[in-house]
C-alpha cells in the first residue's frame, strides 16, 4: 500500500510540475505582456476522464460517449488556469492504448448492463486520440494502459477471490501474479 501511495504521490507531483510548466513567468521588472496562451491536448482512458460519478457532471455536448466530466483533472487545471491554455480534452472511458495511437473507439458511454442502460446507446466511433494533437500543439498529456492490461477484469477477479478467503491470504496475487508483466504498476 505504501507503494501505492507512493506512485500517487510522484503522479500528482509530476501533474502539478506539467501544470507550473504551463504558466509563463514574468521577470521582476519587466513590462507586463499579454498572457501566452499554450495549446495542450489531453488523451487517456476513464482515468483522465473522470468518468466515474463522483468526478463531476459529464460535460460532452455534444454527448460523444466518452462520459468526460467536469472534475477531472484536465477540466480543474483548464478552469485554474484560465486563458493561459487552450484545452483540447479527447480522453475517452475505456480507451486503451491502441485507441489513443491508432484506432477508431467504439465509446459505451454509461451503458453497463444491467446496472444501467445508457439511452444514447450505441455512440458513433471517436477518432483515435492522437489525431487531436498538431504542430501547433505545445502540451500533450497521456494517461493511458489500464484498459490495455484488462485492470477492469482483474479487479473484479481479485474480488471474488478476495471474496472466497474470509480475508486470508493474498489470493488475487497467489491467483494472478503470473499473468500480469513485471513492473506493473510501479
């Protein structure tokens, strides 16, 4: 857990660090100039998004499926600092690697049967992410891979196993440790 806590902690560092790098800074007695506006791009899966209610409002309009809201950590940053950045957030839930580089996403929106069934359901695809950014681009962030390595299916795997212990042991990783490559995450 500690780990775990420490992988937060250098994330949000690094996060708030690509945020400083965003603000221009004046020199002390130099003649105030108009603000610098950076163009940054935002690609990544539900993480970046926000997806999850707790995160926001979904802000879409129109609605594309991707379920971004308004608390995630691009949108935050966006209202923080203003007109010093144009934002462009295409992060998508359930994106994976290959649908920021390459690949058109088919987005499922809030449609999870049979917890809840998303009336706008099914959305076109979205483009793959990477074609929002340009030569004009200035700030890409990407926040990507969990889809990737299947986090959704192992986290529910490990709660049933977890389930099935009465609390002893470290069944998800007795069960899954093998599959999963080294070093993640770290």
């Amino acid at each position: 857990m500690a780990n775990v806590r420490t992988r937060l902690a250098v994330l949000g560092s690094a996060a708030a660090l690509a945020a400083a790098a965003l603000v221009p800074v004046q020199l002390a007695g130099a003649t105030p100039a108009a603000a610098a506006s950076y163009e940054w791009v935002a690609l990544g899966d539900s993480y970046t998004a926000g997806v999850i209610p707790a995160a926001g409002d979904t802000f879409e309009v129109p609605r594309d499926g991707c379920e971004r809201t308004d608390q995630s950590y691009p949108q935050v940053i966006d209202r923080d600092l203003g007109s010093l950045i144009e934002l462009t957030n295409v992060s998508c839930g359930a994106a994976t690697i290959e649908d920021v580089t390459f690949n058109a996403q088919q987005p499922i929106g809030r449609h999870l049967p049979p917890f809840s069934e998303d009336p706008d359901y099914p959305f076109p695809p979205v483009p793959p992410q990477s074609e929002a950014a340009h030569t004009g681009t200035d700030v890409i962030t990407v926040g990507v891979g969990g889809n990737t390595l299947g986090f959704a299916e192992i986290l529910f795997t490990c709660l049933q196993l977890g389930d099935g212990s009465g609390g002893v042991g470290t069944p998800c990783r007795d069960d899954l440790a093998d599959g999963i490559p080294a070093g993640w995450p770290r």
